[in-house]
C-alpha cells in the first residue's frame, strides 16, 4: 500500500506522522472548552464531537465522541471501529466531495492540548524484550544466569499502578525511596539517584474478556483497540532495593508517560512481522496463529535543560520476544478478566547492539559507562532533562506516526511531606 492521499495537504508531506494512512485516535481541548475526541490528520485534529453532532459521523445510537476518552466507542467493537474508519478515510481522501462538510471541524495542532487518550482501566508492565532481559540479567547476575529459568517460556509481568499513566508533556518529579547501598548495613530515605526510562509501546485494550475464561492468542489479537508509546520511568536505585522477592513496588509507581494519540491496530496492519524463532518451544496456548509484531522503528532522545536534543537509542519493535497478544492471552489464564481500557506495556525494546539499548541503564551499562551527549555525558537522568521517545511505521512514500512521548524530570521535593 502507498500513501492515501487526502485534500489536507500537510497529511501528504513525505515523513509526515499522520497521513491519510494513520488517522491515530486522540482527546483534545480548545482553550476552556471540554475535551473530547478526535483525529489528527496532518497538521490538524479532526473534531469527531462536531462530526457527531451534525450526523456526519454517528457510529451508536448515544454521543460517543463527545467525551474526554475513548473507552465507549472502543466498547463498540471491532465492526464499528472498522466502519468510521472507512467513513472517515472517504470524506478525507483527495477529492472527497464530502470535504465542506469537515473544513470548519479542522484546528491546528499547534493551537489545541491534549489529554490522555482514554480512561486507563488497570495497567500491567511486562518484561518481554530478551536483548534488555539479557543486558539487565549479565549485570546482575553475570552472563550464564543473565535469563530467569521461566523467561523463554512465559512473559513474565506485574501489575502497575493506573493512577500515575500520564500523557506526553506531563513533567515527572524525581522520586524519594528507600535506598540501600552494597555496602551499607541499613538503608537511606532519599531521591532516586539513578532514575531511567525504558522504551515500550503499549497496547490498549479495546474488548472485554470473561471472568473465568482465558482468551487464545488470536482472541487477544481481536481484543486489541491499537498501540501508544511507553516510557515507564524507573528508580534503579529503589528497584535493587524493594524487588526482592516480589518484584517492583515503588520504583515503577512515579510515573508512566504515554503519547497522546493511539495508532489503531488497522493502521498497523501492513507492517505485520513474527516474533522471533523460539529457543524454547513455548505450550499450544502461547503460539502465534500469524506475524503478531510490527516493524515499528524507535528512537529515544534526551534533551539537558537548555540543551540541544541528542538521539542516545534507535531501535524497532520487532525486536521483542512476545507480542502484546500473546502477553494479553497468557493474562487471562488464570480467569483473570480483562477490561475495555486495560493498557499493556510491552517491556523494554532493546536491539543488539549498544545504541540500541533502550534504557539508560543498559546504555551506560550500570553507570560505568557514561554515554555522551550534547554538552556532556550521562549515566542516569538528570534534573531538568527532558526524554523523548518518537515512533513510526514506514510504508511506500509514507509514514505511521505516534507522536512525541516525552516528559520533563524535575527536582525532588525539599521536604516530600510538605503540603506546600
């Protein structure tokens, strides 16, 4: 497929983000007014509320674009989301006679805020990326125990805390904790000193499943609404601390970002790629009925306060060792029901090679080697620094983008029990 092209001329612009060929689904808000759903489309959101609300767009019987989330259109399903897209590519695409009737309903991107993109139900963090799971297993416990016993079989994940999802350009504060030092007798109560990101994308679930009854892979697939970009900021330092025996507490709790537009699961269809060949056999539930993946090329970037941007990391999501919906299938197993805004985080996206780590930590292997950037050298995340992931799909002469998934790091609080 090449680019569709549409009578909005910046959605033609070669690299653009958002072409005809995305229509990524976002809230967004004009001045005081309430937010509510959207797409963009170039340069613009598309305001669906109005198209709602003249009947040029109606896809239930009850407003389901006026609101600030999109957790009841999702609620739909699959025959629904497949029938506005279609509507909405026909009126957009060049020549559209239906092109007066969307004009006034255009804003500029640059004009309007965006909000998180839906209600988020719960949140599970996974740990699915063997080349990060490799790099974080060899400095914790050398190279011949670097992967759990279970990782080739199972994805392994926790649950994290929905409250603390945040949308792109929210700044996140430097956490405190408990800190242990190797070779202290006791721990300390202080600031996250080596505070991280990691480079996920997260699926979003679109359909319910039973309680009591597990879903198949490609149930999981069909549940799946579309993906946004990850960044699960992490305190390394409380991490080492707390995680034994029970895994990640308060050092995943801070903050997750995630950009503000969602990237249907139809718009990534031509970019389908397989998981990896298997070390392991993994059991008939967990076997991928068809390409489940995405060739989704990564990139993270850090900017120092005043600074200029350096791109530290280049990956691609096909590097992960399972696909969201195997990670969605194996969730439900134990009868565990999931809901219409449950988001998935994939784990680090790691390459194999070292500008392809997708974490400070791996990039500066444990802080022992600093890595540069513009003006310096980093190890961990600074105060002040801004962290930007940036996505897209490349198709024939056009581009399927996320957006930018960024957030600033700002100093810890003097007194964290002040009410000031």
């Amino acid at each position: 497929m090449g680019l569709l092209r549409s009578w909005v001329e910046s959605a033609n612009v070669p690299g653009a983000d958002f072409p005809l060929n995305n229509l990524p689904c976002g809230v967004f808000s004009l001045g005081e007014e309430e937010p509510r759903c959207g797409v963009a489309i170039g340069d613009y959101v598309l305001d669906l509320a109005a198209l709602e609300a003249e009947d040029i767009v109606a896809p239930a019987a009850h407003a389901v674009f006026d609101l600030p989330f999109w957790n009841e259109f999702m609620e739909l399903g699959s025959r629904v989301w497949a029938e506005v897209r279609i509507d909405l590519t026909d009126m957009l695409k060049e020549g559209s006679p239906k092109q007066y009737l969307l004009t006034d309903h255009l804003h500029p991107l640059a004009e309007v805020t965006l909000h998180l993109p839906f209600l988020i139900s719960e949140y599970t963090d996974f740990y699915a990326g063997k080349h990060h799971a490799m790099n974080v297993g060899t400095m914790l416990r050398g190279a011949e125990n670097a992967l759990p016993p279970n990782w080739l079989h199972i994805p392994i994940g926790y649950n994290g805390r929905a409250s603390s999802v945040v949308v792109s350009g929210s700044e996140v504060r430097r956490p405190w904790g408990q800190i242990k030092a190797p070779d202290a007798e006791s721990p300390i109560f202080a600031p996250s000193r080596r505070f991280d990101i990691e480079l996920e994308l997260g699926a979003v679930v679109g359909q319910p499943s039973r309680h009591g009854h597990p879903v198949t892979v490609a149930e999981a697939d069909e549940m799946i609404f579309g993906y946004v970009l990850l960044n699960d900021w992490s305190a390394r330092d409380i991490q080492a601390w707390e995680y034994q025996p029970l895994g990640p507490f308060q050092s995943k709790a801070t903050a997750t970002t995630i950009s503000p537009w969602i990237v249907t699961k139809a718009a990534l269809e031509p970019f389908r790629v397989a998981t990896p060949a298997r070390e392991k056999p993994l059991l008939p539930y967990l076997q991928e009925p068809r390409p489940l993946l995405y060739d989704i090329a990564l990139e993270v970037s850090l900017t120092p306060d005043g600074g200029r941007e350096t791109v530290i990391a280049r990956t691609n999501y096909r590097e992960m060792y399972y696909s969201a919906a195997q990670q969605l299938a194996h969730h439900t197993t134990s009868g565990c029901p999931m809901n219409v805004g449950d988001l998935l985080g994939s784990g680090t996206i790691s390459g194999p090679t070292k500008d392809s780590r997708g974490s400070l930590m791996e990039l500066s292997w444990g802080g022992k080697e600093p890595f540069a950037i513009d003006g310096g050298t980093r190890s961990f995340v600074e105060d002040n620094d801004t962290l930007t992931l940036r996505g897209g799909a490349i198709g024939d002469g056009y581009r399927v983008g996320f957006g930018d998934c960024s957030g600033k790091v700002v100093p810890a609080l003097t007194d964290p029990w002040s009410r000031q």
